[in-house]
C-alpha cells in the first residue's frame, strides 16, 4: 500500500511539475475596448511598416496599431465585408472619402498661389495633379478628426 500511495504521489508531482511550468506566449502591450494588442501584433506589424519607414519609433508603432484596431472595429459594425485592409480602406472611402469636395476654386486658387512651383505649365495641365494633392491634404485632416473622436469614445490602455 505505501508503495501504491509513493508510485500515485510521485505520478502526482510529474503531472503537476509538467503544468506549473508553463511560460509566457504572449504580453498584452495595449487595450482598445475589449481587444487586447499583443506584442506578437506588435512585432509583426512593426517588421511590415519599418520597410516602408525604417526609423519609425516604436511609441508611433503602437500608436498606429490602435487606430488601425479603432478603424477596423468600426469598419466591422457598418457591416463592411473583406480582409482587415479592405475593410479599413472601405471605412474610409464610405465614411470620410465620400465626403470631400475639392472645388475648381479651390484648385485654381492653389494654382495661381503656387505658379512658381509649376514653372511653365498651364492650368490645364497641372490641374488633376493640384486635385489629387489636395484632396490627400483634406483626407488626412479629416481622418486625424475622425480618430480623435472615436479614441475619445473608446477606452484605450497602453503596457507597452
């Protein structure tokens, strides 16, 4: 018997020895509402960006992890179907995108302020260009508005 209760004992301590030791996986670096970003969401996203900019910091890193989570929580309540690219890029095109009008005046205004810049060409040639630049100059203020107020709106807690 005491041999029976030494043999149960001794599996006993195994088993238990086996599941004490459990190492961390993952860390949490930061909360947006309910969703945890974890380091391993960092690293991955971090490796991916520092191609496109290498001497990022990784506080901007974090910072850019929780807008893209807040745009993509988004995204998903408006029913937005796709990859999570997709879905941020169609979030933006539905709510922000189609809301910018960049009038003629605005772009003929631009122009004769900065003809210097266009050296020789005329209006006509240079037009779409203006456009285009500025129209991305109102999609991005109008962009930093809309996530200042949905991260007034959220809950956000940053470990990193």
């Amino acid at each position: 018997m005491v041999k029976f209760i030494s043999v149960l004992v001794t599996l006993f301590s195994i088993i238990l020895s086996s599941i004490c030791n459990a190492e961390i996986i993952d860390r949490v670096i930061a909360y947006v509402d309910n969703q945890a970003i974890t380091l391993s969401d960092f690293e991955k996203f971090s490796s991916e960006i520092r191609k496109k900019i290498p001497d990022i910091q990784n506080e901007e890193i974090v910072k850019l992890l929780i807008n893209r989570t807040i745009l993509l929580k988004k995204a998903k309540e408006q029913f937005i179907e796709g990859k999570e690219d997709e879905l941020i890029n169609n979030y933006i095109d539905l709510k922000i995108k189609s809301r910018i009008i960049i009038t003629d005046n605005k772009i003929r205004e631009y122009y004769e302020k900065n003809k210097n810049m266009f050296g020789e060409k005329t209006y006509l040639q240079v037009r779409d260009e203006i456009e285009k630049y500025l129209f991305e100059k109102e999609l991005n203020i109008k962009l930093k508005e809309h996530l200042e107020e949905l991260k007034q709106a959220s809950e956000i807690k940053i470990n990193f």
